[in-house]
C-alpha cells in the first residue's frame, strides 16, 4: 500500500504543472477512488481517524460536484495531501521493518 501512496503523491505533485484540464478532471476521479479504497483500508483496521480524513479526501476530489476552490488553493491542498501520503508511506515503511 505504500507504494500507492508514493504513487499518487507524485500524481498530485504532477497537478502543480500545467496539464489540460481534462487530465485534472481525470486526477480527481482517480483520486476519488484511491482515498475512498485507503479508507476502507483504515476502516477494516479500524483506525477511525485516518478512515474520516480519507473519506473526507475522496468526497473533497471527487469529480461529480466540483468544489471550486481556485487554482492556488488547489495547489496548496494537492502539497498537502501528498505530504501526508509521503509520510504515511514512510510510517509503514518503518514499521514494516519493525516487524521483520
């Protein structure tokens, strides 16, 4: 799971340069999906916390009803959640280690 977190960090960092907007339309939908499977994931692990600000993520990206928030401030939110894609990455790569 890590990996899709890497992964689509750097797809939401790719948001930052200067794409025709059906590639933005198509980011959301793709985001939509991600943070709504990562909440179930939280959900079976029942780490509520982390299942609300997932699900909060997918209804925010979601591409049916646009929330307009402009482009600088969707630049900032795209940062935001790829550093904490970034870092929970990081978090389950250390704590894979842990385990071995």
């Amino acid at each position: 799971m890590k990996y899709l977190y890497l992964g689509f960090a750097v797809v939401l960092l790719a948001c930052l340069l200067p794409l025709p907007y059906g590639a933005y339309t198509l980011i959301r939908f793709a985001a939509m999906v991600v943070f709504a499977v990562i909440a179930v994931k939280y959900y079976n692990e029942q780490k509520i916390p982390l299942t609300v600000v997932f699900a909060a993520l997918a209804l925010l990206f979601q591409p049916f009803v646009k929330i307009h928030l402009g482009r600088t401030v969707w630049n900032v939110v795209d940062v935001i959640v790829a550093a904490l894609l970034i870092g929970l990455a990081l978090y389950e790569l250390k704590a894979g280690r842990d385990k071995e």
